[in-house]
C-alpha cells in the first residue's frame, strides 16, 4: 500500500475536456484521449504515478471596478 496521493489531472496545464462522448479527456503532454482521467491510464499503463503533470499558469485577474 503506498502513502503517496494520487496525481490529479484537474489544474494541469496539458489535461482537456473535449466533446467526445467515447473519450472525453485528452492528455496533450502524452497525446491520447481516454475514457478515463489520464493519470489514471498512466498508473495503470506503467505501474508509476504520472511525472508529466504541471500546474496551469495563474490568470490574471480583471481590476476590481474595471469595465468589460
């Protein structure tokens, strides 16, 4: 039993949703799309945790009062 989390593919910078009913998540770091998360097909496909994971660039923020 390990005592390390698992990897999250919410908040990577290279994890898509995508509008195909078969395959809606996409990996852009490994380039597939899958049924399930693709840390998830990582694990299972190599045995370790997936090492490609980055977390997304922070947005800038709008200035409070500004108008659109």
């Amino acid at each position: 039993m390990s005592n390390q989390r698992p990897v999250s593919c919410f908040g990577c910078r290279y994890f898509v949703i995508n509008h195909d009913m078969r395959h809606p998540y996409t990996c852009q770091a490994f380039g597939f799309r899958s049924r399930r998360l693709p840390a998830l097909e990582v694990t299972a496909s190599s045995g370790q945790a997936c090492n490609r994971r980055e977390a997304q660039p922070l947005r800038r923020q709008d200035a409070p009062g500004g108008t659109r």
